[in-house]
C-alpha cells in the first residue's frame, strides 16, 4: 500500500469501516480493500481515495492494529473511543470525518466485496442520487450462505420497515450505501445503533433528498470465536424487536393506533345497536312511562344481558384511547417532522 495521492488533498471517496472486535480481519480487509482501490477500476477518472476506520470501543487489539495500519499508510485513517456505543454512533463519527466527496459504508468482514463500489458511484451520476442503497431483496439482488434464522430475521424486520414506513425501498437495515457527504452532514441524526439506518432514509425523504435502490450481492463469510454472528441473545433480539415496535408506532401512529382503532369501533357500534335494540324492545313492554321506565328497562337489560354491556363498554372505552393516542402522537409527528424540515434548512444556510 504505497501512497500516492497528497495527504492534504480531498479524495473523491471515503470507504467506512465500522470496527468491534475486528482484530481476526481487518489486516486481511484492509489490504484487500487497498488493493482494489489501488488498481482504479473503480473509476475512470479522479481515482483518489481513502479508508477510515471507526473503531466502537473494541476490546481485542483491534484499535492498536488500525492504528498501525494508518501509519503505514495515510490513506488509511483510524477513529476510536473508549466504550462500545452501537453500530450507529460508528456510522456518524465517521460521517464526521471523512473527507471524500463520496462516502462507502461497508461492514468489516466484506460480506458485501468491493465491486459495489463503481456501480453505486455510476447509479448515482446516471440519476442524480445523493444516496445510493443497495439492497439484496430487490430484483436483481442476492444473498448467498446466510444461515436461516438470521435471513428469516432479516427479511422480516424489512419486510415491518416496508410496510411501517412505505418510502418505496425494499431494504432499509442495510449498512451498503453510497453517501455524498455534504448531504449526510446535513442531516441531523439521533439514533443509536441500527436504528440510524432506516432514520437516515426517513430524514433524506422528508427534505426531498434523491434516493436510488440498486440491487446488491451478499456473500456470508461464517465467523467462528468470540466474533461468532450465528444468532443474537434472546434477550438482545427482543429489545432490539421491542424497540421497533415502539419506533414503528411513533413513526406511522395511523397504522399503530388509527387503524385498530377504526377496527374496534365497528365492534363498538354492533353491540352498541344490539343495546339499543334490547333496551327499544323492553321500553314498549313496559307500563311504566317517562324517566322511571327508562330507569326500569335500562335496569333489566343490564341485568339480563351483562355480557353485551360489558363488551360495548370496554370496545368503546379502547377505541376512544387508541383514538386519542393517535392523535397526540400523529400531532408529535407532524411537529417533529416540521421542526427537523426547519433545522436542516436552517443548517444548510448557514453551512453556506
């Protein structure tokens, strides 16, 4: 890996590597990286490039061997902190730092190889995308050797983001992508770990960012050892499902909220006319007139038919919270959305 581009000089790409617990690969992806960007295929022109590593407060030597890697050569740049804060903090750290005009994320293991490279590069001059996904669940795309469990999982979460959040992407947890970094800069992120992921496409949407969906191959590379990846605790995966339940319905409260809410109120209003019609039938049984009989016969239906009374009760009492409860949060959306539209145009002038 000899240099050959000025070190003070921004290159036209950044490849982003978030880093736990890499020591086993990341000489060996490294170098395989290097070498690729090194022969220039990639591109036809500006050839300039570089690697930075971000290591998330690994605990195996893999930030002693990044650091060696970057001093042996400067396009081979290293950032670290102490304690592991989730695939997310990573991402934005190195979004942060880099200093390509384009930005390649890519995981540490290669499980997507180099050659996406100029096929993103080229999606986006042919299309004006500022973003650039790949997914392996659209036409085109492919996933070889991922064990079941794990695909079964994925293809499930996507298949809750497609559905929650109908951006039109097929895949939306990938960490494949193509960043202009002006752009991703520009977005004000929050989220912690892989929640960032769908979070930047959300943002990106909502101020009319251009996206493209390319189709992507994914090879599984099995890891055994510490780095082992045949499946998460239990525990993890079902904070991690719990939390985006939680995220799902604070982002489409209509389909959380609304929807059941509508759905339980056509019970409401079945044992709502079932009441009505008992409670008719036995005022014009009774002899009694006025006030008293409609104490009477309200009496003897509910004592007669305390089951329909209690469903239309608790049908009614549910689906005037769910009701309430989408609209407060579709309120906190609105706002939310609002106040993000407004910042970012704030920050890009001022950027400016």
């Amino acid at each position: 890996m000899s240099p050959q581009n000025d070190e003070t000089s921004a290159p036209l790409l950044t490849v982003l590597i978030p880093c736990f617990n890499e020591a086993s690969i990341l000489r060996a992806t490294v170098e395989r990286l290097a070498r690729y960007l090194e022969a220039g295929a990639w591109s036809p022109t500006n050839r300039s490039w570089e690697i930075l590593l971000v290591d998330d407060g690994s605990t195996d030597g893999t930030r002693e061997i990044a650091d060696d890697l970057a001093g042996r050569d400067h396009r081979v740049r290293c950032v670290s902190y102490p304690m592991n804060a989730g695939q997310g903090r990573a991402l934005q750290q190195g979004f942060e730092n880099a200093r390509g005009e384009w930005i390649f994320c890519i995981d540490a293991d290669l499980d997507y190889g180099p050659e996406h490279i100029p096929q993103f590069l080229e999606a986006a001059a042919k299309t004006g995308a500022e973003i650039v996904v790949g997914s392996v669940y659209m036409p085109g795309g492919s996933a070889t050797g991922v064990p079941y469990v794990r695909s079964a999982m994925s293809r499930l979460m996507n298949w809750y983001f497609r559905k929650v959040l109908a951006l039109g992407f097929s895949t939306y947890t990938s960490i494949l992508r193509l960043y202009r970094r002006k752009t991703i800069k520009s977005l004000l992120l929050t989220s912690a770990d892989k929640d960032l992921l769908p979070e930047i496409l959300i943002k990106a949407n909502l101020i009319g960012t251009p996206i493209v969906e390319v189709p992507a191959h994914l090879r599984w590379k099995e890891r055994g050892g510490e780095h082992d990846r045949s499946g998460a605790a239990i525990l993890t995966t079902a904070r991690k499902a719990v939390r985006h339940l939680i995220w799902g319905a604070m982002e489409n409260p209509m389909l959380f909220f609304l929807l059941p809410a509508s759905i339980i109120g056509l019970g409401t209003i079945w044992f709502g006319i079932a009441i009505l019609v008992l409670f008719f039938g036995a005022y014009f049984r009774s002899t009694a007139s006025g006030l008293a009989a409609i104490t009477a016969v309200a009496n003897v239906v509910t004592q007669q038919n305390p089951q329909t009374v209690i469903a239309f009760v608790v049908l009614l009492t549910t689906c005037l919270v769910l009701f309430s409860l989408s609209m407060v949060i579709l309120q906190n959306k609105i706002k939310k959305d609002h106040d993000f539209v407004y910042f970012s145009r704030l920050f890009r002038e001022r950027r400016d």
